[in-house]
C-alpha cells in the first residue's frame, strides 16, 4: 500500500467515506430509473458537498452486486482519495494544495505479482454477459443503460504507443457489447481510428 493513501481497497475506502459522514445507502432501488432518479434528486439538491451513494440489494442482482455513484463529488473525498488532508477552507484552497501535491508526485515501480483477486472471476467469449452487472439507466430518455459516465478509458496510440487516459460514456448494448461515445479530434478516437 501507497503511504499516503489512507486505504487499501474501494471497501476501506467506503468505511471511511462512511465514517466521514459522506455516504449514504439504498437497498431495493431498480437499476430502471430509480438509481439515476435518486442519484438526480441528491445532486441537484441545494449547494452543499454532496454524498457518495451505494445502491445496495438491486432488484434482480445477487446481493453482492452493488452500485456506487458520486465516489468523487466532494472535496473533501477527492483528498482522501489522493491521499491528502482532508480539511480545506475553500475549494480554491484544495485546488493549489491539489497542484502541488501532483507535482510531488513521483511514479512506483510496478511490482509483479503470481496471482490477483481480479482474476478470480474471469470470463472470456461466450462467457461474457455485461447484465451480470447492474448497470443503470440513467435519464429516461438516454439511449440505453450507461455502464460507465465517470471512470477512464486507456487507449494507446498504435503507432506513436503514447497513453491517453479520458473520460467517455461507455453504454450498454448487448451481453456482449459496449459503445464508446467519442468525439471525433478526441484522443481515444484518434487512438482508435
């Protein structure tokens, strides 16, 4: 674990967005509207940092399968994420200790392993079903369910190898199929083309 990242995992990352007081939870709301309209309500709610929200026990899922939105809408869990203090006056004041704390960076060494617990459910060809996940639908007039809207897709330029990491809505198409909404002149389609 990375010293300054309080946490090892998204499961102590939510015990302590919990415990910060910026989490809150919902059992049996339906991936069809009721996710995405609970999730509007809170958001567009008066000026105030908002909470992550946990859709837990989603009908028709096993009760493993949660959903989590919102993971970055305060400053305050935008700090612990980085591995920052958690206690700022302004916005403006995070942003300038967020700049430094970046440029402070330096790169780890990735570090091999024999096994991950990220291969422990794996599935290849006909074995992919993307609706063994809960993946919303967002707005009832969305074209689809949106498995992704706030996450990074990586491409990489095929003939330069340069990374691009960006943020592109990734909808739900079939068991086996996901659409990229990128932009022509964006770098993950130029990746692509």
């Amino acid at each position: 674990m990375n010293d300054s990242v309080p946490y090892r995992d998204l499961r102590e990352w939510l015990e302590k967005v919990e415990a910060l007081g910026e989490l809150v939870r919902f059992r049996g709301a339906h991936w069809r509207l009721e996710m995405g309209g609970i999730t509007e309500i809170i958001y567009r709610g008066p000026k105030q940092p908002k909470p992550a929200i946990l859709f837990e026990a989603i009908p028709g899922y096993p009760p493993e399968q949660r959903a989590l939105f919102g993971l970055l809408g305060s400053v305050r869990r935008l700090a612990l994420t980085l591995g920052m203090p958690l206690d700022y006056d302004t916005p403006i004041a995070f942003v300038r200790a967020c700049r430094d704390h970046l440029r402070a960076l330096r790169p780890l060494p990735p570090v091999p392993v024999a096994s991950s617990a990220l291969l422990d459910d794996e599935h290849a060809g006909n074995d992919i079903d993307l609706l063994e996940f809960p993946v919303p639908l967002h707005h009832e007039d969305d074209g689809g369910r949106y498995l992704g809207t706030a996450h990074a897709v990586i491409t990489r330029d095929p003939d330069t190898g340069w990374v691009n990491l960006g943020t592109y809505r990734v909808m739900f198409h079939d068991q086996r199929t996901l659409g990229l909404h990128m932009l022509p002149g964006r770098h993950g389609a130029l990746h692509l083309q």
